[in-house]
C-alpha cells in the first residue's frame, strides 16, 4: 500500500467517523463542557487570590510570584490571571475544532445533496 493509498484510507476512517454525529456531538460536549469548568475554575482563582490580604514580605510575594504564570503583586494583593487563560486557550481551541467538524459536515451534506 502506498503512501497516497495510506492517506487516503486515514481520511476514509476520519470521515466515517465525523459522520456518525452522536459520537462527534457527545465527545464536544464533553470538551465544552470540560474547558467551561476549567474557565471557571481559573476565574475562581483569579478571585479568591484577589481576596486574600498578604502581609507584606518578600518571601511571600517572591514564592507566590513564582509559583504560577501571569501573576502581578498588585498593593497587598495579587492577581493571577494564569489558570484563567489556560481555560480561555482550552475553550478557544474546542470552539476552533467545533466549527472545523461543522464544516465538514455541511461540506459533506451538500455534497451528497447536489
């Protein structure tokens, strides 16, 4: 079997597969809902650090500082926006692949109407 005939047969199997819809529609709930909890929990984050009054010291500032992406020393307070991106960046990329299968088989529907 050549390379071509390899290909081809993998994008025979990807279009089976993106037309049996309950499957494709159960698996993308299942992300969405996934990278919502995820958005949510990096919310939560952002909001309970905000909350919470750190004494003044450097050791304190410098270990929080350093334990998690995209954080800033804002007074007595700090704002960690790190989780909350990682779920924004999620949620993004399961929309991205959402509308790509949409697509597809709106592509595939009128094609076989036609």
């Amino acid at each position: 079997m050549t390379k071509r005939h390899r290909l081809a047969s993998v994008r025979d199997s990807l279009d089976r597969l993106l037309r049996d819809l309950t499957l494709v529609t159960l698996a993308l709930a299942i992300a969405l809902g996934w990278t919502l909890f995820q958005v949510a929990q990096g919310a939560a984050q952002l909001v309970s650090t905000l909350l919470i009054d750190y004494p003044r010291s450097a050791d304190t500032f410098g270990s929080i500082r350093y334990s998690e992406p995209l954080t800033w020393v804002v007074g007595d307070r700090i704002l960690t926006f790190g989780p909350l991106l990682r779920g924004v960046v999620e949620l993004a990329v399961v929309l991205a692949v959402a509308m790509l299968v949409y697509r597809q088989s709106r592509g595939d529907s009128g094609e076989d109407v036609a």
